[in-house]
C-alpha cells in the first residue's frame, strides 16, 4: 500500500493542537502515513497577542477544557508564565524554526513538541530566538 499524507495545519500557540499533540504522534509513527507540518500563522503580524487579563482568562478557561477532553499537562510554569504582563505571544519565530529544523534534519514534529512542552508545561517564551535555539540543541542539533 502507497503511503498517505496526512497534512496537519497547526499553531504552536494553538491549545487545542497541544492537546492533540499524541494523536498526531500515533499518526507520524505509523508506516503507512507520511506527516506533513503546516504552520498556520494564527497569532502573526497585527494578530499577535500580547497577554492582558482579557487573553489571560481566555486562555486559562480555554486550557481547562483541553486538559479535560485531552488530558493533556498545562505546567505549573506556563500559569506563572501567564500571569507576566509583558508575554507577547507571536508564531512566527516558532514557526520559523520548526520550518528551518525540517530542512536541516527533518525534525519538525521533534521540534514542534519542544516548542510546545516548552510553553505549556515549562512556561518558556517560546517567541523568543535564544529559547527557539535553545529547544533545537534539546532535540540533537547544532546552535
């Protein structure tokens, strides 16, 4: 049987991509589907966020109901993370780098769950250029 492309349009800033973060896993580890990542660009240019208490509370109601259809982990960090006044949420630089770590060393979904863990459960600024090196070091490649 040829292989399919399933192809998984995703935002890193995206809770509910987080959540279904271990359905694509199973997905990109079967043999037969072939995963191609699309980053959709949901918080770029005039659409980037920066945390007030509007966002803050729609994050945290939206993240409950994640976690409790999902079962997926929002850290402890990533609520202290959000509590900051000066979080800007932008998915350029994310996307960027998991676009750049696909065509250095095919690890996009690797660095897709780093970006991720890292914002959601470590409460890293995971916009920021020194955290996106940082999490491509965590996943085995060159800064």
């Amino acid at each position: 049987m040829s292989p399919i492309t399933l192809h998984y349009i995703f935002d890193p800033f995206c809770g509910w991509c987080y959540g279904a973060s271990l359905l694509i896993e199973i997905a990109a580890s079967q043999q037969n589907i072939k995963l191609q990542l699309h980053g959709g660009g949901m918080l770029t240019g005039h659409n980037r966020v920066k945390i007030d208490d509007q966002w803050r509370q729609f994050l945290l109601d939206t993240d409950k109901q994640i976690a409790g259809i999902t079962g997926e982990t929002f850290g402890d960090n990533y609520y202290q993370m959000l509590q900051q006044n000066d979080v800007i949420l932008d998915s350029l630089p994310p996307i960027t780098a998991i676009i750049t770590t696909d065509e250095l060393a095919n690890k996009s979904l690797a660095m897709l769950n780093a970006i991720q863990t890292g914002h959601y459960i470590d409460g890293l600024r995971a916009s920021d250029e020194n955290i996106l090196l940082q999490l491509a070091q965590q996943i085995g490649l060159d800064k």
